[in-house]
C-alpha cells in the first residue's frame, strides 16, 4: 500500500508543478502585455492563452490540494460525532468524490474527442481545444486515485 500511497503523491506533486508554472507564466505574460500595451505593442492572443493556462492551473493543483487537505472544511458538525461515525462519513465522502470525478474526467476525455474531431480552435490564435479538454480529464481521474488514498489510509486508520 505504501509504494501505492507514495506513486500517488509524486504523480499529485508533479501535476501541480507543471500548474504552478503555468500560474507564474500568466503572471509572466499578462505584466508584460500590460507593459507593452503602453507602447501599443499588446501581445496578440494574450486573452486566449490566460484561459487556457487558467484552467491547468486549477485543474492540475486539485489533486495536490486534497492530499495536503489544503481545501476549507467546515466540519464542525462532524467533529462531534464518534470516530468510527467520522469514518465512514469520510468514506461515504470521497466514494462520492470518486463516482463525481470519474464521471467528469470521462466525460472531458469525451469532450475532448469531439473537440479534436470538429477541429474547435480558439479565434485569435487558432490553438486547439482538445488538450486541455484531455488534461483536464487526467487531472480528475489523478483525483480519483488520491481519494482512493485516502480511502486507504481512512481504513488503515492514519488518516487526519
């Protein structure tokens, strides 16, 4: 189970990597495009490439995000019941979680196909659709794999 737990981290780890780049890239080129905007030089398609790098970076840092439980929790309530009550409210939880997740990777991954096949590109620089449709569906099915860890350590009893 621990080599398991430990591929899950790395793989958690090295998609919000490639988020955070993707956050200091769109630092990066909306501070330059506003400096060469007062030159009336603007960064042509800046618009387009901001989503799209919003979006990895939201999708790719929440599988990090909920194995470092860095997500609000307002359980309160929870907190006064037993801990066998806490337990299986957890793994009620995050089996929802997987069922949610799976259901919107897959259908991302779907999405992307048609994406692809309609040949959607964006207007200004004609950059396809279709990966970030697919990265995104790989960050939630890499969600799932981390509620399934914590499934794991739920049951093993070394969770919170």
């Amino acid at each position: 189970m621990g080599w398991f737990l430990d591929k899950v981290w790395k793989l958690s780890r090295s998609i919000n990597f490639i988020g955070g780049v993707s956050l200091v890239f769109i630092m990066f080129l909306t501070v330059a495009d506003i400096i060469l905007r007062s030159f009336r030089r603007p960064i042509i398609g800046t618009y387009e490439i901001v989503a799209f790098s919003g979006a990895v970076v939201i999708g790719f840092s929440i599988p990090f995000t909920t194995w470092v439980k860095g997500h609000v929790y307002t359980d309160f309530l929870i907190l006064r019941f037993s801990k066998k009550t806490r337990s299986v409210f957890q793994l009620f939880t995050r089996c929802l979680g997987i069922g949610l997740f799976s259901m919107i990777g897959w259908n991302l991954i779907k999405y992307g196909m048609d994406l692809k096949k309609a040949g959607e590109v964006s207007p200004t620089l004609t950059l396809p659709f279709y990966p970030v449709a697919y990265g995104l569906g790989v960050a939630c099915f890499i969600q799932c794999l981390v509620l399934l860890c914590d499934i794991l350590k739920i049951s093993g009893g070394k969770y919170e």
